[in-house]
C-alpha cells in the first residue's frame, strides 16, 4: 500500500473516531480489513474516551484483534442492537453505494450494518468511484451445496464470475467465516446495483452480495492533506442522546 494511501487512510480513521467518541456508543460494531485494523490502532490510543463500550465483530480475525488489545468483545449472536458501526469499503458511489466483501467478510458485515442504529465507513480517496464495479468485482457468498447451480444461474444471465481461491496456506476455495464459498461477480454494463442485487439475491443458494445498498449515513474520505465527510440524509432524524 502506497504511503500516501496509508497517511489519507489514517486521517480519516482518526476523523471517523472523534465522531464515535461523539455519539458515545455503549455498543459498536466493527468490520474487517486493512482498513478497519488501523481504525483499531487509532482506537487503542483513545480507549479512555470509551470505556464503557463493547464491540461486536464481522470476522473472527477483527475479534482476535480487539481481544489482543483488551477490548471487550460480544458475541454477534447475542446482541440484539448495535449503536454504531464502522468499516471499510472496496468502493464507494456517489449516493454512498458500496461494494464491499474484499475480505470475505461480507455477510456479517451487512448483518451489523443493517442492526446498527448509525452506519461510519471510512475510505482513502482512491476508493471513490463514478460506477460500481469500476474496480472491483462484487463478492458473493454461495452455500457450498448450492455452487453448482448458482454458479450455471449467473452464468444464464451472461455475468463473468469466478470462483476466488486461496492465495497462500491451504489450497482451495476462500470460505467466509460463515462457511459460504467467496465467488466474484463481475458486473455488466448495463447493470444498476440496484437491480443486479435483487437478481443475485434473487437465487436459491446465495447467501449474501457485497452490494451494500443504502446501507451508509457518513463516510470518511481521506486524502494525504485533508478529510472530507460525505453524508446521506436519513429519513428519520438521528440524535446522539437517543443511545
């Protein structure tokens, strides 16, 4: 990762922090990536100003490291709300559509997205995008009983798929925390990620998309020099002093 990623990713992970310390959440929900684990570096210099809160987690990954830094963690199956939320992006639109699941985390991360009362996603520059898909190819995560016939489904409906495999270690398919196989989607031109949500959604099989749809309130932009918040209006008001 560049170094000036790394400086305008930092800024707006230190941004998106005071605006939690804001809030004061007594619950948080915390994504996956590199992204999020230097939200956590940030975080673990101003613990003080949240003492009081618990974290729950997209991955057992994020969970390792919040433990290891003595953050008090909670399991996702036995919260029933979370305040706030915050995590990275792959790619973020111009109506604060996303495309997320880089790290194979994405259908708990809409889990807490979706139960979260405030939603903060923090990205450098470089993940702005006039399109999603411009860049990257949407995660899908498909139960592994089902690969064969939802991989021939999306191959029916012309879209470029490909299974996403393992890098290093154990050979074979990437596997989400919730033991779904990883498929990249790569969207068409003439898709709305709208749409193509609904169709993806739409197959017996499929778990989850990394499409994240109306899923932000504000995103943290950082640059090598400043931080830009965008924001999407909600229809109901939200007040801090509401947790």
């Amino acid at each position: 990762m560049a170094s000036e990623v790394i400086v305008a990713r930092k800024r707006a992970c230190e941004e998106a922090l005071k605006r939690v310390v804001e809030l004061k959440p007594r619950i948080m929900g915390i994504g996956t990536g590199s992204t999020v684990e230097l939200f956590v570096e940030v975080l673990s210099k101003r613990r003080e100003n949240l003492r009081e809160t618990a974290y729950v987690c997209s991955s057992l990954h994020t969970c390792h490291i919040l433990s290891e830094k003595g953050f008090t963690v909670l399991h996702l199956g036995s919260t029933t709300s979370i305040d706030v939320y915050v995590d990275g992006a792959d790619e973020v639109d111009s109506e604060l559509n996303m495309i997320k699941g880089g790290g194979a985390a994405a259908t708990l991360e809409k889990i807490l997205a979706y139960g979260s009362k405030y939603r903060i996603y923090v990205i450098d520059y470089t993940k702005l995008v006039k399109k999603l898909g411009e860049k990257h190819a949407i995660p899908v995560e498909v139960l592994p009983e089902a690969l064969g016939i939802v991989l021939t489904r999306l191959r029916m409906l012309g879209l470029n798929i490909s299974i996403r495999t393992l890098t290093s270690g154990k050979y074979g398919f990437v596997m989400s925390d919730t033991r779904g196989v990883i498929i990249d989607v790569k969207p068409p031109n003439w898709w709305s990620p709208r749409d193509l949500e609904k169709v993806i959604r739409s197959i017996p099989g499929v778990v989850e998309t990394g499409l994240f749809i109306d899923l932000a309130d504000e995103v943290f932009v950082g640059y090598p020099d400043r931080v830009e918040v965008l924001r999407k209006p909600r229809k109901n008001n939200f007040r801090a002093e509401e947790f």
